[in-house]
C-alpha cells in the first residue's frame, strides 16, 4: 500500500512536471515576446527597412492568397471554421485575393532610444463577436492559428486558452481589442457552448512579431499570421488597487513596464501604492465615489499619483 502511494504520488509529480514542461514549450510560441527571447539574437536590422521589406512581401502574399471566406458566410451561432489560406492558381484562378478584402491599422514601435516606427498590420474580421471587446492589457479566452507567409503553422491551439493580451506579440495584442467576446450556454452535460464569438486574423510585420529574436526556431524577421477566434474576456486589475491595468499604461505605449510613477522599481500595474506615500491607491484613487479620480490639491496629478 505504503509503496504504491509513494510511486503513485511520484508518478503524479513526474507527470505534472512533464506537463508543465510541455505547456511551456508549447506557450513559448505564443507568450514569449521578442524581447524575452533568452537566446542570442541576431543584430537588430533597422526598423524602417525591415518595415518596407516585410510589407512588401506580405502585399505580395495578400494579392496572390485567398482564405476559405466561403466557409464563413451564414456561419451557425457555435461556428468556428479553421482558416484555410491558399494560392490564387489552377482551380481557383477566380477566388478573391485577401488583398481585396483587408482593413489596416498602424501601430508605432518604440526603439531603445524612444524613436518611434510606424508599423502597418492588415486584417479581416469575419464575425465581430456579439460582447465587449478586450483592451490591450485583458486577459483573452481565445483559439488561435499561427501561420508564416508560406503557410506553414507554427502554433495552434484547437482548445482555448487564456492569455493575457500584454504578453503576447505586439501585432496580436492590438488585434485583440478589434474582436468582440461572445456568450455562452451551458449544456446539460456541464460543458459549455460558445456563441456569436469574434472571429478573425491579421496579418503583420515582423516588428510587430518577433523580429530578430529567433522564437521556436521561426527563421528572423518573420511576418506573422494569426486566426483568432476571441471566445471570452476578462478585463485586468493586476494589483488589485481599483484601477485597471489598462489605465495604468500611462503613456498608451502598450507596454506596462515602462510607468512607475514613484521609482521604486515596481510598475504601476503592479504596485497597490502608486505615488509612495504610504497610502494605498484603492484608498486614495476615487475617496469621494464620484468615479472620478481625486485630485485633492487641484495641481492636475490626481492623488493616488501625487505623493504631496
Ligand atoms: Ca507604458
Ligand atoms: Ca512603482
Ligand atoms: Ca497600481
Ligand atoms: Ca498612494
């Protein structure tokens, strides 16, 4: 008996770090930022340039690819077909390219000395989502597909998962806010059903990827793809100090390590005491209840930011 437990507990802890390892591996694609790489990178390329070669190729790749957009007209509630990509050739001369159909928008990367570089991503959505839409700093409950230029899939997750939208490539984590969460029923077996979810990809530049960081063997400066289909939300209160996360980006740079108000090496959206003084941020942020952040002194720097 003693000894069965005792393999057994040890086959249970092996088995659980066998998991863990696999989940890391696994969310090493996704999660790890170009910057978190722990390998060597290669030497960074100019942002501008490899903005105008990375933009190019994926024009090119846009007027000579279509997606399976058939498959998503008159889609049932609980739909989620798998995006298929293929070439405009032979049997489907006549399909319509994604260049045909694609929206933009432009985001700005910030290099180490703080200049700025415009960054084009181009996507489709192909159903909104019938909820909220996440913000950059949410936690996202998605299936997602990640695909190179020459279709090739280096992630994919069939089940959801949830992610927080901070950590993951910068071209995803501001797609995210252009989809809308769905609802849900629950069946009678417990599990649940998904409905009216958002549904789409987007296509971008290496800059807003991995760049020169050589993730999960991706060769360097690789466009990325990804479908996403966004399931549900959870908005952020890191530390819990009643001010969301994404009101603690105090810049709107999308990145949340870069505010710490009071220098002590903790970020905003971690530190319950933002300004310091002794007093925590959910005493001092709203005191009065209006919804409205104090600002006691009327010096414009409301109180939980303000250590005079
Ligand atoms: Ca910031
Ligand atoms: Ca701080
Ligand atoms: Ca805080
Ligand atoms: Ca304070």
């Amino acid at each position: 008996m003693y000894l069965a437990s005792v393999f057994n507990n040890n086959f249970i802890l092996f088995s659980i770090r066998l998991l863990s390892a696999l989940i890391l591996l696994t969310f090493c694609f996704i999660s790890c930022k170009k910057d978190d790489s722990p390998i060597n990178s290669i030497p960074a390329n100019d942002y501008l340039d490899q903005h105008n070669i990375d933009n190019d190729s994926i024009i090119d790749f846009m007027q000579n690819h279509f997606y399976n957009y058939n498959d998503y007209v008159n889609l049932s509630p609980d739909d989620g077909p798998e995006l298929i990509i293929d070439s405009i050739k032979g049997d489907n001369s006549n399909k319509t390219p994604i260049y045909d159909q694609v929206s933009s928008f432009q985001i700005d990367v910030k290099d180490s000395d703080g200049n700025l570089f415009p960054h084009t991503a181009y996507y489709v959505i192909m159903r909104e989502g019938s909820g909220e839409s996440p913000t950059v700093a949410d936690s996202v409950y998605v299936r997602y597909k990640g695909m190179l230029l020459n279709k090739d899939v280096f992630d994919q997750r069939k089940s959801p998962i949830w992610l927080q939208a901070k950590n993951v490539v910068r071209g995803f984590q501001e797609f995210v806010p252009r989809l809308k969460k769905g609802s849900f029923d629950i069946n009678v077996d417990g599990t649940y059903k998904f409905n009216d979810f958002g549904i789409g990809f987007v296509i971008m530049p290496s800059g807003l990827g991995y760049f020169n960081s050589p993730v999960g063997g991706l060769p360097s400066y690789s466009p990325l793809i990804f479908h996403i289909e966004m399931i549900t939300i959870n908005q952020t209160d890191h530390d819990n100090d009643s001010v969301l996360t994404i009101n603690e980006d105090l810049d709107g740079d999308s990145n949340f390590d870069n505010d710490d108000t009071d220098s002590d090496s903790i970020a905003n959206y971690l530190d319950p005491d933002d300004d310091n003084d002794g007093i925590l941020t959910k005493d001092e942020y709203d005191a009065d209840g209006d919804g409205i952040a104090d600002d006691s002194d009327g010096d414009g720097i409301p109180d939980y930011l303000d250590n005079e």
